[in-house]
C-alpha cells in the first residue's frame, strides 16, 4: 500500500485467513464476484525488454470499465511511456488499458480496457452496510505472490484472486474522504480492490491500512465508501449495475421455502379438518333428521295400513250381512271394494320406508358444496396457460445481481414458453437451461402452472464450467414447440448433462408469482 494522508500502509500476510470459511456468506458469491476482479499492471518497456514497475487490483463495472486506486496508475501522469494493463482471474492472456479517470482526492481511478478485450462486470450494493457485517478483500497482494516465487512473467498471466475475510468496525472514517474501516487483511497489490459484502456485492474500494510499532496491535483497513464511488462514477458517466436488496443466503432461503411450506400444508390440513368435522356434524343433522323422517313416515304408513286393513273388514263385514238378510250371494261391488282397500292396506305397508334408508335419505340431506369451494387454493387448481405477468415475491428469493422487473410470459400446456422455446419435462416439472454466449450465467428456468410460479435460478460461473456448458448445449437440439409429451420428456432427460456441471446452489434464485395478463 502507500502513505495515504499521514496514514502508513503495513503489510501484513496472514496467510490463515486466506483458507477460512465463510460462516455467514456464500462461498459461491464470493467466487462469482471474484471473476470481475483484475491485477492492474504498469508495465516499462524499452521495446526490446520489459519490466514490472508496479501492480495494484481493480475490478470492472462495465464489460471494458476498471476501477482502481489512483495511487496505482499515478506514474502514468508522470510518465507517458508506461504501458498499463489488466490481468483478469480467467482466461489466457491480458488487456492494454487506457487511463480515462482520475481522482487523487479520494484516490479513484477508471481504466478503459482496449483491443477487444472485456470482463464480467460486479455487481455494487446501493444500501447501508451494517456495522460489524462480515465483509471480504478480494485482490492481488504482492506478498502472496512474493511467497509463492512467482515471476513478472506469472504476474501478467491470468491467476485466481486471493480473498479474505473481517468485518466492519464501526463508523470511524479517515478525514480525507468517505471510507469504511474493516478487518479483512490486505496487502501491498489489494490496492484498488473491492470490498465485498456477503453477497459478493461491492460495498467500498481498498485503499490503505494502519501501521504500529507494537506488534501486538491489532490491524484495521480502510476501503473507500461507495457514497464516493458512486460520485466518481456519476462525474465519468458511468452507469454500474447497482443492487439495494438485503442479503439473503440461499440456506435461509431453503429453510423459509420449508417453512412456508409447512405452514401451507398445515393450513390446508386445518382447513380439511375443520370441513370434515362441519361435514360430520352436518352428517349427524343428516342422520338425526332423516331418522325422524323415516320413522315418522314408518308411522304413518303403519297407521295408514291399519285404517285401510280396517275399513277393508268393515266393508266385507257389511257384504255378509246384506248378504245374510237377503239370503242371496254376495254383493260383488261390496265384496271388490273391500278386496281393494286390503290390497291398499297391505301397500301402505310395504311401501313405508325401510330403517336401512335412514343413511341414503341423510346423504340426500347434506348440502352441497359451493362451486369452487375446497381446501386447495383456486390457484393451485387453475392450471396456468395464456399470456400472464409474473411479479418477483421478495420473500420467496434471493436477488444479488439481477434487476427487479416484472415478467410477461405465455404458456401453453404443451409446455411452449411464450410461443418459440419448448420446455423440457422431467421429474422436477418443466424446465429450461439456458447457456447464452454473452455472459458467464447459466440459467435454470422452471414454470410450475399448477401453481402459477415462475423460478429463475443463475449460477454465476467459472469460465471451465461455462465453457463445458456451451458444448453440453451445442449438442443438444431442443424440440418444436408443443411436438408432444414424448419430445418434452426426453429435451428434459438431456438437460440433466448441463444440469450435473453446476454447483449444488445458485447464486441467486428469483420466485415469481404469475397472474392472468388481463
């Protein structure tokens, strides 16, 4: 580092905290930030011969942006003939750069990459970090490179940044300008470097350190604020990609998606069991009215039958006795008329309802559902298709560099994506990979039209595994669009080769809710 200020920079290598895990951030993120990282080079050369003159660490906000420290390119304002370059993490070779911004006051600096060359751009935090947040340096400190003998020739080769961890301490800033004081040990090359946050957004820019003579004191670090970079980057019309989002990992995230779950599926178990037990308690009305009914009508057919059994006797009773005084036969009209009202007699009794029709008539009772009425949610029902907007649900994702906008799609239930990308089907539901050239994300999109949700999950890769994934994609050829369930079920079982390449977690998965467009 330098003497920043009155400030003298120490050196310090703690190599310890270069293997230590992240206890609150994902490795991942760290990582993926990481690929945005570069070494800054000067380089002097007399044409034949080349040497070192100094080295720092920047990283790019724009494919071809770099930001630095202005301690690093200093020299170039004093000597023109110094060629500065950029060493990225990955790749083959490095870029010559151009010095297009320079801010000694606050000690910022902005390179143009030239010759072609670019670099994932980081992603900056727009928020307030917390005091005492877990926080890391990612950069090139030259007493890493020192102890691993390495010559000016691996310097400007492509090699992985080192990272290490600390965190904030607390508001103090040094006088000069806005920074943020912190733990995470730097040293001679971290210069220009990010300071990320657990998410692997830039909070601030690594600028010095503190020096004592009494080894026993502790060592502190000062990363210029994002409040001056922002200035810095708005003064050289720069539009970085920002996010102000909270960081969440992707493990609290598992765990809430359980829980909601949970909750869910406890609700609709209350929701079951309160309709079984109002259906019970209707069943048991049921029953207790149909039984009165029944009876009742038992009763009256009883009763019924007995007048008729009744009035039948009488009838025949008065035919013998018209018949007795006449001394003649019976009278025939008599004599039906009573045969009628037995054979009415006996039909009022066979006819009464039987006591095994007390449940069948207590079904008949119950009152039916509501169209529409059920324990499962309507949109759990709907089956999703047409043109819809899906809206991100905050609580169900995790953003750390993409933009928040709401999503239009139509679906068809052949699995079609907005009528040109075929989906592939497979046990986990319809999906789709998508490896674009552009950019060093791979992205697993799935639609659940069950329930209407839209996922997004983007693995922020490595050059190796994106690489890999580009010819997994090349040989894959993806159906037609709704060319059957067969073709969706085997795009999806091919999916699986670029799917085995990722990480088990994403760095970001985005959670939409999806409604009818109208």
């Amino acid at each position: 580092m330098r003497v920043a200020r009155s400030i003298i920079t120490t050196l310090l290598a703690l190599f310890a905290a270069l293997g230590a895990t992240a206890a609150l951030a994902d490795p991942a993120d760290i990582t993926a930030a990481s690929r945005s990282v570069v070494r800054v080079v000067l380089i002097e050369t007399d044409g034949e011969r080349a040497r070192l003159v100094t080295h720092g660490t920047g990283f790019a906000v724009t494919p071809e942006l770099i930001v630095t420290n202005a301690h690093v390119v200093e020299e170039l304002r004093r000597d023109d003939t110094l060629i500065v370059g950029v060493v990225p993490a990955e790749g083959r070779n490095g870029f010559p750069a151009r010095l297009v911004a320079y801010s000694p006051g606050n000690d910022l600096a902005l390179l143009r990459i030239e010759g072609g060359g670019s670099i994932t751009p980081i992603t900056l935090f727009g928020g307030v970090p917390g005091d005492g947040a877990e926080v890391y340096a990612v950069g090139y400190p030259g007493n890493v490179d020192l102890a691993q003998g390495l010559s000016m020739a691996d310097l400007v080769r492509p090699q992985a940044a080192v990272k290490t961890r600390g965190y904030l301490s607390g508001g103090r800033s040094s006088r000069s300008f806005d920074t943020l004081l912190h733990t995470a040990p730097l040293g001679s090359g971290n210069s220009g470097g990010p300071l990320l946050d657990a998410c692997g957004r830039v909070i601030g820019v690594n600028s010095f350190g503190t020096v004592s003579d009494n080894t026993t004191d502790s060592a502190f670090y000062f990363a210029i604020s994002m409040r001056e970079l922002s200035a810095f980057l708005r003064r050289a019309n720069v539009s970085a990609h920002t996010s102000g989002l909270p960081c969440r990992s992707i493990a609290d995230l598992d765990r809430a998606e359980q829980e909601r779950a949970a909750g869910e599926e406890a609700r609709l178990r209350a929701e079951r069991e309160a309709q079984e037990q109002k259906r019970e308690r209707a069943l048991d009305k049921a029953l207790r009215d149909a039984e009165r009914a029944v009876l009742a009508e038992r009763d009256n057919g009883l009763a019924l039958a007995a007048l008729l059994l009744l009035a039948a006797g009488g009838v025949g009773g008065w035919g013998f006795v018209q018949a007795s005084r006449s001394r003649g036969r019976l009278p025939a009209k008599t004599m039906a008329g009573a045969g009628v009202l037995l054979i009415a007699a006996v039909a009022a009794w066979m006819l009464r309802p039987s006591l095994e029709s007390i449940d069948q008539r207590a079904q008949e009772l119950l009152p039916h559902p509501e169209p529409g009425s059920s324990a499962v949610p309507a949109q759990s029902r709907k089956g999703s298709t047409g043109a819809m907007i899906c809206v991100l649900d905050p609580q169900r994702s995790r953003v750390t560099v993409s933009d928040i906008t709401d999503v239009p799609i139509e679906w068809s239930e052949g699995g079609c994506m907005n009528g040109k990308t075929q989906y592939g089907l497979a046990q986990d539901g319809w999906s789709r990979i998508l490896v674009p050239n552009g950019e060093d994300t791979v992205s697993v999109n799935t639609f659940d039209p069950e329930t209407g949700t839209y996922t997004v999950e983007r693995y922020l890769v490595g050059l190796d595994v994106i690489t890999q994934a580009r010819t997994a994609r090349a040989k894959m050829n993806a159906p037609a669009c709704n060319a059957g369930e067969d073709a969706a079920r085997q795009f999806g079982q091919s999916q699986q080769a670029i799917k085995a390449l990722l990480p088990p977690e994403p760095n970001e998965r985005l959670r939409y809710t999806c409604q009818p467009a109208d």
